[in-house]
C-alpha cells in the first residue's frame, strides 16, 4: 500500500472478525455479518472482483434493495482479499507502548506468547471498548473517541441438517440449488439457510443460520450460547411458515450440527459523532472500525482507508 510495508495482526484463529465463517466438514455458516450493501466506487470494485470470482452473489433484500452474500459463505473472498497483506492470525496484542514525550519513537506492540514487535505507523480496528483499553492513557482525545461508540450484542445459533439429495425438492421445490429463506420472529432478527450438496455420498446439507434480536441477545448474553442455541433453533422450526418455497415438515427431525455464538460487540448502535478525533498525527497512530463510520461492512471498509490515509499524509 503506497510503498510502505503493512502487517496486520489479528487474535482471532481464522480471518474475518465478524465477517467470518465458521466452517464444519458438512455445513458452513457465517455466522457474523450475513450480507452488505455497497457503494462507494473503490469498495465496489473489491465487490466487483468478488462477484467476478463468484465469491460472493446478489439477492434482492425486501428493504435494502441490492445485497451481496457470500456464494455460498464469505470465507473465499475474504482468504482471497487477505493474500495481498502480510497476516498473522492468533496475534492476540495485549499491549501498545511508546513513550509520550518521544512520538517519533516507533510503536512497540506487544504479543501474547511473541516477540515485541515494532511499527512506525498504528491503525487499531478493533470494536471501540477494546481499542480504548489498548490505547495509551496519555492518549486521552482518542481514548474519549473510541468511549463514546456503543454496540448491541446479537447471540448466534448454527444449525445443520443432513438430508439424502433426492429429497431436497421435497423440502425446497421450487429452486433446489440454492434458496435463502428471510425470516423474522418475536425472538429471531433474520435467518438465512443455504444448501451444499455432495453428490458422491447422494446428500445434501442444510446450514441454517440465525440471529437473535437485541433484546434476546442482551437478556442472554452471559448464558451458554449452546442453551441458546436450542432455544432458537425450536423457534426457528416453530415460527417459519410451511410455504410453496419451503415444506418444513419435509425436514428430517434429526439434527446433525447445533452451536451457539456470543457477539458481544456485534453492531453498532451509536457511531462516534465525526467531531471526535481518529488520529493522533503527532504520534502516528489512528484508529478505525465501524463505530466511527456506520454499523455496515462496507462502513468499516472506508473507515479503514480514511484512517490509513490519514496517516499516509
Ligand atoms: C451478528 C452480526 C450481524 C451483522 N450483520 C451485518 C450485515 O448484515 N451487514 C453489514 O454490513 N454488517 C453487518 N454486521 C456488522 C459488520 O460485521 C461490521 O460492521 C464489520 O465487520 C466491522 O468490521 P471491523 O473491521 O470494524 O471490525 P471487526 O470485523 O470486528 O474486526 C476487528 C478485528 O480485530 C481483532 N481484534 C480485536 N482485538 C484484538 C487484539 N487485542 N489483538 C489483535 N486483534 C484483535 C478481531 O479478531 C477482529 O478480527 C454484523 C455483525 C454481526 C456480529
């Protein structure tokens, strides 16, 4: 990028932040952000490559209009986007230091179980309570930024059903391939279920994925995500109606793959007001994410550019 050599550290096992997706031998699911909108002319040419590649495919979102979805999960166009960077997963960084008086100094980043690393420039991009524990107190207008963000949890349920492929179009008659199901309920906020198949063992998999609404996910938050994981998936089955496009009684019963997931920081509910700093020039650090953009990929996409820029000039 412009020349300069970037790193990016990420604690997490697999690529993504809430744009991941969990994957099992027989179902997958991304299990944070389902879709995103797009605008921006440089953030489309990303999504452009992406539908290219047939990574990612559109559905019209009954509000939204246009929506890009992972084809059928985002994990391709994400491994895809992250070749082009240097990307050390399991990078947990648990300290920021330099000295106040010293802003020229390089940054020393430290790393649970690593070596100190050293950078010149810092751009932190995670959820904003966790970039204000990280920042510097001596930090202080950034550290108030990054205190005035706040976000809504969201507990997930991932839930798979293994059917032999000769009966999919009983339960999916009209488009066997592929049929995103769009659903809402007093306890669920959206689900979406996708379709794989293996032809060679003559079955076909269903990874159903659904989210809780706010009020659910913060009632629920500190519960064992797997309880609620039950809970959501008996609603989903008790709430989706038997339609020409689904025949949920065609279901087998049985259920091959159920998890839950906590989200603790999962959308942003109030974005930081743009009269709050996001770099400090002086010491070369800025920050980044969603919180200081929109509750949106795409947002915290553009987010990430200003604050690289910010610092490149
Ligand atoms: C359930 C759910 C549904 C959503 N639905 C949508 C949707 O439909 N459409 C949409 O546009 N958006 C949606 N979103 C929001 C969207 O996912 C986010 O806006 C976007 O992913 C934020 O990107 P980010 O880079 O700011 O943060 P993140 O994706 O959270 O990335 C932060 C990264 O920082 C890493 N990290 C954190 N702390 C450390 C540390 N100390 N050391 C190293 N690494 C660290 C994390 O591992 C993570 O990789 C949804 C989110 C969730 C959770």
């Amino acid at each position: 990028m412009h020349g300069k050599e970037v790193l990016i550290l990420d604690k997490a096992r697999n690529s993504g932040g809430r744009l991941s997706t969990r994957r099992h031998p027989l179902f997958s699911f991304d299990h944070g952000a389902q879709f995103f909108t797009a605008k921006d002319t440089e953030f489309l040419q990303i999504v452009q490559s992406g539908l290219n590649n047939s990574e990612i495919t559109t559905l019209t979102h009954p509000q939204k209009g246009k929506i890009y979805i992972g084809n059928p999960v985002f994990h391709p166009f994400v491994s895809r986007l992250k070749e082009q960077f240097h990307v050390e997963q399991n990078a947990l960084v648990t300290q920021i230091n330099k000295s106040p008086d010293k802003p020229n100094e390089e940054w020393q980043i430290s790393i649970e179980g690593r070596q100190t690393i050293h950078a010149k420039n810092l751009i932190l991009t995670m959820p904003a309570q966790q970039t204000e524990a990280l920042l510097p107190n001596y930090l202080h207008a950034l550290k108030k930024t990054a205190l005035q963000a706040e976000f809504l949890p969201c507990i997930a349920a991932m839930a798979g059903i293994e059917i032999s492929a000769s009966d999919v179009t009983l339960v999916n008659p009209e488009n066997p391939e592929l049929l995103p199901l769009l659903h809402e309920s007093e306890v669920i906020s959206w689900s979406i279920a996708k379709w794989s198949h293996n032809s060679a063992q003559d079955a076909a998999y269903l990874s159903v994925m659904i989210h809780a609404n706010p009020q659910y996910s913060e009632r629920y938050l500190e519960q064992d995500a797997d309880i609620s994981a039950d809970k959501l998936w008996s609603e989903w089955l008790s709430s989706i109606p038997n339609s020409h496009n689904f025949n949920i009684s065609a279901l087998p019963t049985h259920i091959s793959y159920l998890k839950g997931h906590r989200w603790r920081y999962a959308k942003v509910s109030k974005v930081v007001n743009e009269s709050h700093p996001f770099v400090d020039p002086s010491h070369s650090i800025a920050l980044a994410g969603d919180w200081l953009q929109g509750p949106r990929i795409e947002s915290a996409w553009i987010s990430g550019r200003n604050a690289a820029l910010s610092l490149l000039s």
